[in-house]
C-alpha cells in the first residue's frame, strides 16, 4: 500500500468501491476522502466510475431514495428543498480565515479553526445510515489549461444527479492526473431529513469556505447552488486560483451573436441573479456556450473564453412559450431535466409567470398546497418559489453551441454587465476603452437584491461584477487584475453596460423584455465596425438610425424618436449621485481598490458636470456629437 490513507479506505470499503480509488495516484484525495468517512461514518461509500452505468445510477438511486420523483414527461424528475432553503445563504456562508489574516470587509468571514470546529461538529456522525456518493468532475472542458478537476464527497443523490447534468465527468481525467492532480474538494451532507427528504435543520445550516486546502464543507441544505460544490462554491478557490495564475474566473454567461454572412462573435456577460443573464444567452436565433461562469485567458494576446459547467441551473420563474421559446422546448420533451421548487400537479410541472393556466392545487416546496395556503408568519405562499429552477444538460438544447467543449475555448469580441439599475444608466453603452468599461461598468454595476439569495429583496446594493460574494481575494485586487488583464491583450474585447431595468417618472419600466436582443445586435455591429456612436459623458451610445433599423428587423417593432430621446437621455444628476455611491464604496469598503479606478470615476463626473452646465440635468441624445465607426 503506498500510503496510509488507502489503508484506512480498504478497511471501511468493498472491494469494488476500494479499486476505484486505488486506481487513482494521489494521497492528498486518498486523505480527504479518508477524513470524510472518519469524520461522517457512512454505512457505505459507493464511488462513480462514470461509466453510463454508473451515471444512471446516481439517477435512479435519487429516485430510490425518494430525493426526486419522476413526472410525467419521460426523464423529467421534481426536487424539494426545504422551505428554508430557497437559495444561495450569505448568512451562513462564511469564508475561514486563518488568524492574522484578513479579507475585504464586504465578505462575510469567520476564524478559521473557529470555523472548523463548527462545521465538522455538524457533520460529525452526518451519514449514519446513509450512502456517502464520491464524484469526481472537472470545471471547464477536458484536456484543456481551463479544466480544474474536482471531487465531492455528498450523502444526496440529488447533488450526484445534478452534477452529471451541470458539469463534466472526472474519474478518467485523475486517474490520468494521479498526483498532478490540483483539486477543489466539496463534503456535504443533508443533514436530517423529514419524510419527504427534505433537510429540516436549517437552523443549523453552513456552508463553510476553507481556501487554505481547496475545500468547501456543506451540511444542513440542499439547494444546488449551496451543496453543489462546484457552482459558486468552487468559483470562490477558483478566483485566488485564478489570482495566483493570472487569469480571470467570472460570474459570466458566454455566447455567440450570429451576423451577416454566417459570422459568429463571442460575447461574455455578468448580471446578478436574475437579471436577465440566462435570457441573454438564450437569445433565440444565437447559440449559448454557457449561462454561469466563465474562464478567460489572455493566449497569445487574444481573449480566450471557456465555459467551466456544462449544464444550466437556471430560474423557471416567467419561462414562457413566448418569450423563452428554446428552454420551454426542452422543458416539455422528454429528456433529462430535475425541476426544483416548482408546483406538481397530476405529474406535470408548474410555476410562477409560465403564461398558462395553472392549477389551485399540487405539491409544492411548502408540501401539500392549495391556492391560500399561508405560511408560519401568515403570509400566503405562492404555487412556486421564485427561485424556483430547472437543470439540464447544454447539450440538451437546439441552440447549444458547438465550441462548448473546445479545450482552447472561444475568443471574446465582447463583454456586457448589466445591474438593476432604475435610475442612472441608458439601457446600453460601450466604454471608451477597456480600463473605462471595467471601472464605469463592471466595478460600479449595482442592483437591486433579489430572490436568489435568501433575504430581503429590492434592496439597493453594488455588486461589483455581479461576483462579489464570491471574490475570495481583497475586492480591489479583484478590480486591478481585471483591468491589468486587459494589458495582456493585443486584441481586447469591447466593454459594454447593459441595464434592463430603466424606468421612467411613473416608475414603469422604459424598455420591454425583449429589447436586449437589439442591443446585442448592436453591440455585434460595434465591434465589427458598422455602426457609429454618439459620445456621452459615461459612454458611447447608440444612433438613432441603427436602433430603429434593428428594432425592425430583429423584433418587427418601430422605433420612435421618442422611444430613443426617453431611454437614452442622459440623467446627470441619477448619474453623479451613482457615482458619489460607487466611489463611496470603493473608499470604504474596499480594501486597496486601484488608484486606476478613482480616475476613471472621477473622468466620468468631470464629463457629467461639463455637459451638466451645458445642457442641464437632463440631457437628450442628440445634444452629444456622433462619432466615426
Ligand atoms: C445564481 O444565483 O447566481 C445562480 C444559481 O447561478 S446558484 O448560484 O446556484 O444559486
Ligand atoms: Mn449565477
């Protein structure tokens, strides 16, 4: 035996299980799976050696097991998580510090030992009884400088059911690794469990985010996105990977703009959640390579882009026939989908804004439901969470993009962020150069909290990125290596600012849902050179002319003058208020945010004020000077 972890697992395994982890040459994976069973004392530990066997498995034991029941549609499976247990938990998610270290203020954050002895006195005697699932997976395509292997060592066949789905299979990748082989780790357990498999302990719910030895401790939950470890619980080690390797992990979906002539143009985007980041991508007539998060590296001066899942977690709240045309497809064929958090009636799956209508009566995440149904606080619940989603697999989807596996990746022409922003920023903008679309854009995107995270929703808040719970190194480092990434490109994406969410006096939305796609449109123009732009203090806008031919021809809609004059006046003092905030933010809350960043801030409030006593506080369009291609 070549060392004494493997001992420990010949011991507690059978002999097939025990040749699976052999076969692998890493002691530091021999350890922690180790440790896991020491620590969780399963009945049994049953590994995937991702054979189709092997996959089915996962899936059929979930059912088994009472985790997902099937529905009608043939592949299609529903799971409740517990009411509690909604969504992502800032709470009680907590990065563990060694002492004498620290990180920005605005992570949430715990001593490290304190942190420890918390977490593993949870999920100490966890898997009594129960099957501990050891999956192996990869981050990013195979056999690529992208891919990240991982392993996760979880008591629900849910997450093991979920991870085939949304990520790429690993076991071949470490047996040929072996030592080489620089993992993440995840150990999760459901904890207690009522009769409908629901955990029910979330009082003592923790996701714990131990960056010193690349593993993250789960226990007391469910939701894919806090016990799937290699969602935004792997992005967190990915980022100080990235860090330390000088690349970029970003909370971003990837996709490709189809243009005249059968060109295809890559672009990337970072919303918050529920933003409109996945309907972006799902964008009908273009292709998706992802919806989530996105790699990039700078090789050989060019923006190289890759997906690091493979699957779509995605918000089933308002898919329509209408609207989402390519999800609606796939979510009524038969096909492998697990719906979480939705109504079941009579087998078949419903939620909230799907356009048809739906039933008084089912199964929901409360349990039994009627329409009326109130909760402990007397607040009536809704036939479906909010937060209500859908897993499938990219491939899945007519519109899945064939590069989603290339191990070199797709090159970037673009990268959008967009926020929730009512008051300030025109629905669509490009930066006026790279440093300006990082700072103006991406650093200062806020929003409004929504229900993917548990908590208050609408309140207003920055989200630098849309990453910043997950920036597990100081936020301004996070700031400067974005914008020094730049520096290695010879061919830089253009930055673009997006917001969705402008509205008006009345406080109606100015634009309608569909709108992004004309901005896409133009934003493929752009960096193609064939359109022109006018100049405003906080960026490049569109023209007139384009928008109304666009607006014709990709959503059959005229375009007015007036529809122009009211979406894209620049309100000036909406804007030196948002740049008052962000620049607050950045002073205080912080860390060491790049001296690079206040100029660019403060560049934008001198245009502001410039054009502010030329013109006034509100300013139409066409006051700014248009400028060549
Ligand atoms: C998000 O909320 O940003 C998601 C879903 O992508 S999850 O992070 O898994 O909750
Ligand atoms: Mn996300």
């Amino acid at each position: 035996m070549s060392n004494p972890h493997l001992e420990k697992l010949r011991a507690k395994m059978d002999d097939r299980n025990y040749a699976l982890l052999e076969a692998i040459d890493n002691e530091r994976l021999h350890a922690f799976i180790a440790d896991a069973i020491d620590l969780c004392e399963p009945e049994s530990v049953w590994v995937s050696s991702d054979s189709d066997e092997d996959v089915a498995y996962t899936r059929e034991m979930a059912m088994k097991l009472q985790e997902e029941r099937p529905l009608n549609t043939e592949g299609h499976t529903i799971h409740f998580d517990g009411m509690e247990d909604q969504g992502r938990d800032r709470e009680v998610t907590k990065y563990l510090v060694p002492k004498g270290d620290t990180l920005s203020k605005a992570l949430n954050q715990m001593d490290r030992d304190e942190g420890l002895g918390e977490v593993r006195g949870l999920l100490q005697g966890a898997m009594k009884g129960r099957i501990m699932v050891v999956r192996f997976m990869a981050l990013g395509p195979n056999n690529s400088d992208f891919s990240i292997p991982c392993v996760e060592c979880t008591d629900s066949f849910y997450v093991s059911h979920a991870l085939n789905l949304l990520y790429r299979l690993g076991y071949e990748e470490f047996k040929r690794l072996g030592a080489k082989a620089d993992f993440f780790a995840t150990l999760h357990s459901s904890g207690k469990v009522d009769e409908r498999m629901v955990s029910v302990e979330s009082d003592k719910k923790r996701i714990y985010i131990d960056h010193t030895t690349d593993k993250v401790y789960s226990v007391n939950t469910q939701y894919a996105g806090n016990t799937v470890g290699l969602k935004k619980l792997a992005l967190r080690l990915t980022i100080r990977k990235a860090d330390r390797e000088g690349w970029l992990a970003e909370h971003m979906f990837l996709m490709g703009v189809h243009g005249a002539g059968g060109r295809k143009t890559y672009f990337a985007g970072a919303f918050p959640s529920a933003c409109g980041k996945t309907s972006t991508a799902m964008l009908p007539g273009e292709t998706i390579v992802g919806d989530d998060i996105a790699y990039f590296r700078a090789v050989d001066g060019r923006c190289m882009a890759a997906n690091a899942e493979a699957g779509i977690f995605g918000i089933i709240q308002n898919v329509t026939e209408q609207d989402d045309p390519l999800i609606w497809d796939v979510l009524h064929k038969p096909g492998e989908v697990i719906f979480s958090n939705i109504l079941v009636n009579d087998g078949n799956p419903y939620w909230l804004g799907m356009g048809v209508e739906t039933p008084d009566e089912g199964e929901n995440f409360s349990g039994e439901w009627h329409k009326g149904k109130k909760d402990a606080q007397g607040n009536e619940i809704p036939l479906a969470h909010k937060n209500a989603r859908y897993a499938v697999a990219l491939h899945a989807l007519a519109n899945c993009d064939p590069e989603l596996e290339n191990p070199d990746g797709v090159e970037l022409a673009g990268i959008m962020y967009g926020g929730r922003d009512a008051h300030a920023y025109v629905p669509c903008q490009q930066g006026f150069d790279w440093d300006h679309g990082i700072v103006a854009y991406g650093a200062s995107l806020e929003t409004e909290t929504t229900f993917a995270t548990i908590g208050k929703e609408g309140v207003p808040e920055i989200n630098l990125m849309s990453i910043q719970d997950f920036v597990a190194i100081p936020l301004g480092k996070y700031v400067e290596n974005n914008i020094d990434f730049g520096k290695k490109l010879d061919k830089k994406p253009s930055v673009f600012g997006v917001n969705y969410f402008l509205r008006d006096k009345e406080g109606k939305f100015v634009n309608g849902i569909r709108d992004k796609h004309v901005w896409v449109k133009w934003m493929d123009m752009r960096v193609h050179g064939e359109a022109s732009a006018v100049r405003t203090p906080t960026g490049l806008i569109p023209c007139f002319e384009d928008l109304k031919r666009l607006f014709k021809e990709v959503l059959d809609k005229e375009y007015t003058k007036e529809d122009y004059v009211e979406q894209f006046t620049i309100r000036v003092k909406e804007n030196l208020a948002k740049m008052d905030r962000v620049e607050k933010f950045h002073r205080e809350t912080v860390a060491n945010a790049p001296e690079s960043l206040f100029q660019v801030l403060s560049g934008q409030r001198e245009r502001l004020l410039a054009a502010q006593k030329e013109f006034g506080d509100y300013i139409s369009p066409e006051k700014f000077p248009v400028e060549d291609k």
